[in-house]
C-alpha cells in the first residue's frame, strides 16, 4: 500500500502495546519510528542520577531545568533500532526499569520537562513519514497529525503485558506492584495538569485486548485507506 507523507500518532494507556504495533506500522510502511516515552525515560534516568528527584517524587524543578540545558537525549541507529543516547550512552535497558518505570510519571507531569521532549519531537517529526507513539502526540505535538490512532485494552491483559516484559529483561517483577504501577500510572498521565492523556476528538480508537497483531494491522491499513481513498 502507498502511503502519502504523514504522521501517524499513535496515543493510549501504558502497555496497550503501542510501542509494538508503532514499530510494526514503521516497518510496514517504511517510516521512521519514534517512542515519546524513551524521552520521558531518560529524563527521569537523569534526574534520578543527579538528585534532582528523590524516594518519595519531590522533584528539584529549577534543579532539573537548569540540568536539561545541558542534557543530550537523542536518539541513533544501532542494528536497525533506534536506540536512546544520554551523550555518548546507550541508556536503552536502564530507561525500561522498574526503577526508572516507577517515577517517570511524575517526571512527566512537569511543565518545564514537557516543553523540552515536545521540542524534541517536533524536530524528529519534521520530516513526516513518521510513526510517534505516546500520550498526546495527537493532541499536544503533532495535533495536526494525519492518522491519530488511540490504543486501549483492559488493565488485566495490560498488566500481563507488562508482567511478561519485565520478566524476559530478566527482572523480577511481582503481578501486584505491577497492577499499582500501572494505576497509578494511568491515573498520573490521565489527570495531569499539562498535556493530560486524553483522546484526540479525530483519533480512532483501537481495543486491543484480544486482537492479534495480523488483525491490528489489518484495521489500520482499512483505517488509512478509508481517510485517503486508497484502493489498494
Ligand atoms: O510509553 P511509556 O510507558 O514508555 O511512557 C513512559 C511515561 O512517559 C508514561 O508514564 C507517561 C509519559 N509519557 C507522556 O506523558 N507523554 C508522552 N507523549 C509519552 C510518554
């Protein structure tokens, strides 16, 4: 299928699977994929190395702006992956960990913190043909995006998504404390005061709780022919 220069935006809920099925949409159609969470991961990742947020989620706001002018997250190609660099490293597995997992909402709920990914993003996203997943990239970076796409699927399948993820990082993950972080995740990214996770008006929503990828994929090819008038 001939897809034109857009974006496709792909918001929702944590562990919906966005980041798979971007990544799929990406190979796909041969656009570039772009994970909006790695951002707020390194981020996160840098203030907890640098004390600029401590055990119980206060966070040194002015501490941590002035810290992100010299901060370089960026991503780059590492066997046909992009892959997060802080500088010269690869900070992709520690940006996954519960550790950085369990404080990266808060992190995400600063203004100051929102204004420097958005940045980001727009310059990755200049170029068009690109996939963006995260949680107000139709909304808040690119709400002009051509294809906005909203994922949900029932906190159970979620959690065991996430349960599953975890466990072949080789952590140790417990079911529980996987449910409470992810609710509270939910809850955090939902009722923020900026850029709260919401569904863009115009987005197509995708219940994935017993979809597979083949069918996932199948609906959004109907999706974007439907929108431009691709026959096939
Ligand atoms: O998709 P993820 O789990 O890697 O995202 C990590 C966190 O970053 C998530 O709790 C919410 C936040 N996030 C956000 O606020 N806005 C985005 N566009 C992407 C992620």
């Amino acid at each position: 299928m001939l897809v034109p220069d857009i974006i496709i935006a792909v918001d929702g809920y944590s562990s919906t699977g966005k980041s798979s099925f971007a990544k799929l949409l990406a190979k796909e159609f041969s656009f570039l994929y772009l994970d909006s969470g790695a951002l707020y991961r390194g981020v996160t990742l840098f203030a907890q190395e640098n004390g600029f947020i401590s055990a119980d989620n206060s966070i040194d706001v002015p501490g941590l702006e002035k810290g992100m002018e010299s901060l370089d997250l960026h991503f780059s190609n590492v066997d046909g992956k992009n892959v997060l660099f802080c500088g010269e490293r690869n900070v992709e597995k520690e940006i996954r960990s519960m550790k950085v997992s369990s404080q990266v909402s808060p992190i995400a709920a600063v203004a100051e913190v929102r204004v420097f990914v958005d940045r980001k993003l727009r310059e990755a996203g200049a170029s068009k043909r690109v996939v963006m997943d995260g949680r107000d990239i139709g909304t808040t970076v690119f709400p002009n995006a051509e294809i906005k796409l909203f994922m949900t699927a029932s906190a159970e399948v979620r959690a065991r998504r996430r349960f599953d993820e975890l466990q072949a990082k080789g952590e140790n993950p417990q079911m529980e404390e996987v449910m409470k972080n992810l609710q509270e995740r939910d809850y955090i990214d939902s009722h923020r005061a900026v850029s709260p996770l919401v569904q863009a008006p115009d987005a197509f929503v995708l219940d994935n709780s017993d979809m597979t990828f083949a069918e996932e994929l199948a609906w959004v090819r109907g999706v974007i022919q439907g929108k431009f008038g691709i026959l096939e």
